[in-house]
C-alpha cells in the first residue's frame, strides 16, 4: 500500500468521523443558533446523492463514509429544525 | 455521461458548496459556541489530508473540493479559537 493511498484514506477517514464530536455537542446542548440550516440542508442532500452513488457503483468505502455522514448530518437536521 | 456518475458528481459538489452559507454564517455573526472545536480540527486534518492525497494522484475534482473545503473550514476554525 502506497503512502499517498494511506493518506487519502486517512484524510476520508477524519473527514467523516470529524461530525461526531459536533453531532455529540449539539445532541447534548441542544444548542443549534450558530449553525447555518443551509449548511445542513446542503450536505445532507450532496451526502445522500453520494451513498446512491457509492451503492450505484458498488464502492463500500463511498458508502460507508457518506452514509455514516448522512446519518449524523440527518440528526443535526434534525435538531437545527426542532430547536432552531 | 452515466446518470449515476451525474448523481455522485452533483453530490460531490454539494457537499462542498454546503460549508459556504456555514462559514458566511460565522463569519457575519462571530457566533461560533455551537460549533465543536474537535469537529473542525479534525475535518481541517483531514480535509488537508485529502487535498494532499489529491496533488499527488493529479486528481482536479479532488483537489478542487477538498482544498476548497479546507479553505472555509481553516476560516471558520480560525473564528472559533478567535471567538470561542
């Protein structure tokens, strides 16, 4: 395995578990003010285009890293849309 | 043109564009405590990661998007530790 493969595996790697922390904050705050709706709104649908996408080509890491994404963008949503 | 390839591309470009109205959004209201400081270290980890992984696979689309989504995720982790 290829340095650079290793880097951009770890680089898709962050960038996906990167939303935990700030779906936990939000989750446990319930404080939603300063995040931009569109913002999630955005990502959720480009990260839902990507998972069909991932499926369509068969590709486990694509959906792996943008259906967990989906997920977690889904439940900031969520959130941002009960307590604003 | 595939119309999945049309879908996973849109998708890509979605989720890119998604962090400007975030980082308009910040950069406007300096409000950045429902923002989690872990989850912008480790996006802008790895978001420079994949850039990284992008120049050295001579890859346009991925350098495009990952190098963009790092400019307006080092601008808004650049707010959160100016403004807490």
């Amino acid at each position: 395995m290829e340095a650079y493969y290793i880097i951009g595996l770890a680089g898709s790697i962050l960038v996906t578990i990167a939303y935990v922390p700030q779906t936990l904050k939000t989750v446990l705050t319930k404080h939603t003010k300063d995040l931009s709706l569109a913002w999630l709104l955005i990502l959720a649908v480009g990260l839902f285009m990507y998972s069909a996408y991932g499926i369509w080509i068969s590709s486990i890491p694509v959906i792996f890293s943008s259906g967990f994404g989906f997920i977690l963008v889904f439940i900031l949503l969520i959130y941002k849309l009960r307590y604003g």
